[in-house]
C-alpha cells in the first residue's frame, strides 16, 4: 500500500521496518556492525555516513510520519537544529528567529553564530507584520518552533511558509512540542521539520536522538555537511527509537486528552495564576492551533499565584517527578527558569515571557485522577505552608 493511504499508526508500527530474512523474526533485525564492505556493493555503508541499514530504514519511518521524502537521524534534538542551520547558512546570510525559543536554540545562535559571521534577528511576536520587519535582504531561513517551549504559543505555519516562499527563504521548524501525531508541518509548506526524538519519538525516557525530515534535495544538502561534523547516532539507539515509535501515536493521543483535562483542571483552580495550553479557547492562540493541529501535544505549563513558592510546590508532589526532559510515559514538571533556560539572563527571560514561577508539566499517560490528587495534595502542602509562615 502506498504511505498516503495508512493510518500514523500503521506508518509507526511498519514503514521504515527491515524485514529479518534468515530467520523472519516480527521486528527489524538490529546490525551493530561499523564496518562494511567497500567492493562489489550498491551502497559503502559507513556509521557516520548515515546509511548503515537501521539508520537508513529509521530515516524512511521519520519521513513518512512528516509526509516527507526523506530523513536523517542525530545524535540529539540540537544536532539535528545545529546541522540544519549551518547547512544553509553562510559567512554573510542571515536568519529570523521568533522571540520565544528553546534555551538550546538560543544559545546556540547567540554563542556560535558570530563565530561563523551569521547575521540573526529575533521577531518580537508571531504575526505576518513581526516577521517581515526582521527580514532583510541577505535572509536565507525562517527558523520556529511551535509550540513553543515552554509558553506553549502557535505560529501561523501557513503565514511563515508564505511569506518566505515569496522571498526565496527556506523555511525550518522544531516541531518537537507537536509530535507528527498532532502535526505535519509539510501539509502547510514548511521545508525542513526537526524534532528532538528524545521526547515523544522516543517516549521513555531513555533516548538521546534527533531527526529532520525534508524533501530529497534539501536532506542532501544537510547530510553533505553531517557528513563532515560527524553527529551520527549509534546503531543500537537507532534501534531502540524504531521500537519506540512503533507506539507514539498511541501515547501521544493519550497524553494529548489527560493535557486537556489537566489543563482545565489547572485553569480553574484558585491556586493557579495562568495555565498556557493552545487547547484552552482561553489561549490567545487557540484558532490558528485548532487550524493546523490536530491534537493539542501532552506539554502545558502554568504559574501559580504569585505569593506562592514554585520549588515548595513541586518537591510537595509525590506522583510527578521534578525531571529535566519530557515527554515521557511518566508525568514530569520542572522550573524552565532553572533547567531549559537557565542559561538566559533574567533580563532574557523575562523579555520571552518566561517567569520565574512558571511551571513546565509533561503530561504522561497515567490516570488523570492519580495526576489530579497528587496536584490536590500538593496544593495543600503548599497552602497550609503559606499558612504557617503568616501565623495563621
């Protein structure tokens, strides 16, 4: 049958298998081999070369998940961010960014770029106007993330890949927060679409890996340079992702429906400031997410009210894990103030929005009664705690 007309999760569970010929095993035999044969063969495989057989066949899953022609598997999310810019920027170009972005992404840009004389522009917000006024002549990529970590804001993907097309601009996404499950970037004329699959690709907790999926003469121009810098991924990690993805829709659409009930949840409790979920009609962006997404991701953050302490609350949860990453099976929440931003100034984050309070949670798949009692529990530490330091 051809892609276009299976289901994702029949493209989870069997695009991009190899089929184990000796022994007809049910899933994809793992090749841990370094070395191959350079005579009297189609292909010189070669780990850092990309095309060792589980790297290849994982490529052709990834691709056929974003409706695209092919892909290419990283060592972790920021190989696959870092080659895909310095692929198609240059001594002399320039790139636009949107204000809020992955602290990774960030100082990646901020720290490095110089170094390669790359010009860069951050837009102040995400309408057609706040892009445009940013780009410049020598522009040669439209770099966003949506939804963006961690506030949760949606780009119109549509508008993005307009008014680049009209200027000869690539365009590229993280699309890690979305998953291919609630979103195909391709569908809207987006180039390159690049994920961190340590998060829902590879949805354990357990993997270090990234993945770009674009068109056929866009990837090469990708791996000529990966090639060179060498950001390969094991073969046994590469593996282990197939395996985990053969399940990703169905954990992402669980995550997505226990996010929404979480999130309203969150949104009426009188402990809680703001909850920042694009599933909430309450959400600014709500109709551009209900437009291009099909599921509303398992990520929300909110901040408690402001004569609260964060860090009490968290360390009173007994169920969800304080965690750096995310995505996971498991429920985790963290302080992005101190984990994925932490390397902004304080004047840096607060210009991207980002409070000091603020709360990321990574809805996982448990019950959402269990996550709902443990945040009850954990609200009444918190208060009774409030309480005792007035003297009541």
């Amino acid at each position: 049958m051809k892609i276009k007309e299976i289901g994702i999760n029949t493209i989870c569970t069997h695009v991009g298998e190899i089929d184990d010929e000796q022994f007809k095993g049910a899933i994809s035999p793992l090749y841990m081999s370094t070395s191959y044969a350079y005579e009297d063969v189609e292909i010189k495989r070669y780990p850092r070369y990309f095309n060792t057989p589980n790297q290849e066949a994982l490529g052709k899953k990834i691709a056929a998940l974003e409706k695209c022609e092919a892909g290419l598997i990283f060592g972790s999310g920021m190989a696959a961010v870092s080659h895909s810019m310095l692929a198609f920027l240059h001594k002399g170009d320039h790139v636009v960014l949107p204000n809020t972005l992955y602290g990774g992404t960030y100082n990646f840009v901020v720290e490095e770029f110089d170094k390669f004389g790359i010009e860069y522009s951050f837009a102040e917000g995400f309408t057609e106007a706040d892009f445009t006024s940013v780009i410049k002549k020598n522009t040669k990529v439209l770099y966003v993330e949506t939804p963006s970590n961690p506030l949760m804001l949606i780009t119109d993907l549509e508008m993005v890949a307009r008014i680049a097309k009209e200027r000869g601009i690539i365009t590229m996404i993280d699309n890690t927060f979305a998953s291919p499950v609630n979103q195909n970037p391709a569908d809207y004329g987006m180039d390159i679409i690049i994920h961190s699959a340590t998060k829902y690709m590879g949805g354990h907790s357990d993997i270090c890996a990234g993945a770009v999926a674009a068109s056929e003469k866009h990837i090469m121009q990708i791996w000529n340079l990966a090639k060179n810098i060498g950001g390969s991924l094991s073969d046994y990690t590469v593996w282990l992702l197939e395996r985990s993805i053969k399940t990703m829709a169905l954990r992402v659409k669980a995550q997505n429906k226990n996010a929404m009930k979480l999130a309203k949840w969150l949104d009426k409790h009188a402990l809680v400031e703001r909850v920042y979920y694009p599933g909430l009609k309450s959400h600014p962006d709500h109709k551009i997410a209900k437009k291009q997404m099909r599921g509303y991701s398992g990520m929300l953050s909110f901040e408690l009210q402001p004569s609260l302490d964060a860090e009490v609350f968290m360390k009173s949860l007994k169920l969800i894990k304080q965690s750096m990453s995310l995505a996971g099976v498991e429920s985790t929440i963290l302080s992005p103030a101190k984990t994925s931003h932490a390397l902004l100034s304080l004047e840096e984050r607060k210009r991207q929005g980002i409070a000091e309070g603020l709360l990321r949670f990574s809805v996982g798949i448990e019950e959402k009664e269990d996550l709902i009692a443990d945040f009850e529990q954990a609200f009444e530490a918190i208060e009774t705690r409030e309480y005792s330091a007035e003297g009541f």
